[in-house]
C-alpha cells in the first residue's frame, strides 16, 4: 500500500528518521514565523492606512481645534459638547497639521530601521498623495492657504535636547508637484558670508502668506539660528542666534519659538515670542520647558503640547497657561 511521503516506515535507521522529523519541526517553526510576520506587517498596514470616519472633514466651523488623540492615535476635532470632549473621527497620524483646505499627517511605520510615510490630504481628509520616506516623524506644517508643506523627520537620535541627532526638512509645493526631500543644500548666509559646513541640520519651518518666504531653524557649529528662506531664489540667510522651532503669526509679524535657557537636558527651552519689526522677544506666561512647534490660534494666542497635553497662552507675555486636551497633542486650527 501506498504511504503519504511524510509516513516513515519503522524500518527506516533511527539517523534518518531524526534527520526527517528535525526538517518536518523546522518547516512548521518556519511557517508559523511566517504567519506571525504576514500578521503583524498587515496590522502595520492597517495602522498605517487608517483614513477618517465619513463626514468627518476639516470644516469643523471657526476656529475649530483639532488634535492628535493619544488614546486612539487618531485626529480628532475638540468639542466639549462630545463624550471626552472631543470627537476622535480623522485618520491615524503620528504629527499632524492642517491649514486651508489641505492636511499633513505623518505616520510611523513598523520595522527598523526607521520609516514612515508622509500623507498630504484634502479638505474632507482623503489622501490625495502618498511619500515614503526613512525617519522619525518630528514636524510638520501646512502654509495658510494650504499650497506649501513642509515637515522634518529624524535621521538619527529622536530628540533636539540630545547633542547626537540628525534631521531632514522636505517642502512640497502642491500647485507645481515639485519635492525638495532634503533642504540642506539650500545656499545659507551666515554672518554674511556663504556658510559650508558637513554638520548643517534644519527643521522646523514656518511659511509666510505669500507662499514663498519662509522661516526655519537651522543648526551649524553648535549653534541654532532662525533662517528666512526664499523658495523662489532658492536661498536662506540668518536672522538672529538661539530660536528652535519657528511659529509665524498669522500678520506675519512676529515669531514665536524655542529659546535655549539652559545646557542641561531637563527642560532646556522656554517659549518665546521675537517681533520682527523691532527685533525685540520676550518670554510667554508658560515657565515649562516646552519641546513644541507652537500654532498660533488667533492673532492673540499660542497652542502648544505640554505633558501629553494641548495648553495655550496669550502671544503677549500676560496671562497664564490654559490647558485646552488632556491626551492630545498637534494642534492645528484650519483657516
């Protein structure tokens, strides 16, 4: 009679039959590392493709607050009318902003090393385009009329308090298509000289209303500098010394950002607000080191995270802070 090719006749040498079942026991180890891996890269295609609920959109009304929801991962619109105070309905983003009709959303993904992918979405927050890119999701920012975004990844290390890391800013310009993947080649004006240097790192921008100025942090020499870019002559130069993470107010009239106060690794930073007219800053109401990109709300006021929360604070140095999300963090008010 017949056997199966796996049924080993008692006869077979005892050598042989150990041989056989160590292949037949390696073959089905293997099948089920292949089943967990086929599982866990699907769960990470699921996470990474999560898309927003049905009629949830950007026209959330004015002056409507949306953020990163830490419980779900997910975008959601602040309503303190909704269960928790919020409505958790947009897609799964690990850095997020919106402005006009267009959002950003960067998402980590799973494996090392580390990649993730950078989603550019419309006003009803459908992905509209796609880029996958090596890194850490860090910053990100929509211009006002939603036509320029930028955001920063890091290469190396995951935090600016650490002396050993290494970022890469990417503009997109959504009208043309056009894709710079690393800023670091832009031409740098430094002390007004042609600055090279191997150690060059930026992040952090801010676009003007016009759509082509920008502002950024660029770090050389171990030193940070607020930069203005000009994306139309492909250039940059240096403004002033010690600001991190750049927030141009709506007016375009002021900045507010990251000052070093302290070398130590403990809340390192205070918010600060520099007037561009004047060429004068001064320190918000916040007293907590603040590792943010802060968003202007309104003309008057700063949103920031803080503590995996979203606080704010009046623009202007009075007041003090508000917390406006527990377990949130990303603000993006669309105009």
């Amino acid at each position: 009679m017949n056997r199966p090719r796996w049924e080993l006749d008692v006869n077979t040498p005892a050598s042989t039959r150990t041989r056989v079942w160590i292949l037949v026991l390696a073959l089905l180890l293997l099948g089920g590392g292949a089943t967990a891996y086929t599982l866990r890269a699907a769960s990470g295609r699921t996470a990474a493709t999560g898309t927003a609920e049905p009629g949830f959109t950007l026209d959330g009304g004015t002056g409507a607050l949306y953020v990163r929801d830490a419980a779900s991962g997910r975008v959601a619109r602040v309503d303190p009318a909704a269960p928790g105070g919020r409505v958790a309905g947009g897609p799964s983003c690990d850095r997020f902003h919106a402005a006009g009709s267009t959002a950003l959303c960067l998402q980590r993904r799973p494996g090392v090393p580390a990649r993730s992918y950078v989603l550019v979405l419309d006003g009803r927050l459908r992905e509209v385009r796609r880029i996958a890119l090596p890194g850490i999701p860090s910053r990100a920012r929509v211009s006002a009329s939603g036509r320029m975004l930028s955001w920063t990844m890091f290469a190396t290390g995951d935090s600016y308090a650490r002396s050993a890391f290494s970022t890469r800013t990417s503009i997109l310009d959504l009208r043309t298509g056009y894709l710079v993947k690393n800023i670091e080649q832009l031409p740098l004006t430094l002390d007004g000289r042609r600055h090279h240097a191997p150690d060059v790192n930026y992040w952090g921008v801010t676009f003007a209303a016009d759509d082509n100025r920008f502002y950024a942090t660029v770090a050389t020499g171990g030193r940070t500098h607020l930069v203005e870019g000009d994306m139309r002559n492909w250039s940059a130069r240096a403004l002033r010394e010690n600001v991190e993470c750049p927030s141009l107010s709506p007016d375009g009239t002021r900045i507010a950002f990251k000052k070093r106060v302290s070398d130590g690794p403990r809340e390192p930073w205070r918010l600060y607000v520099y007037d561009l007219r004047t060429g004068r800053e001064h320190p918000v109401a916040e007293r907590r080191g603040i590792d943010d990109q802060a968003l202007w709300t309104d003309q008057k006021t700063l949103a920031y995270g803080y503590g995996g929360a979203v606080w704010s604070v009046p623009a202007d140095g009075t007041g003090t802070p508000r917390r406006l999300a527990d377990g949130a963090s990303s603000p993006a008010v669309p105009r």
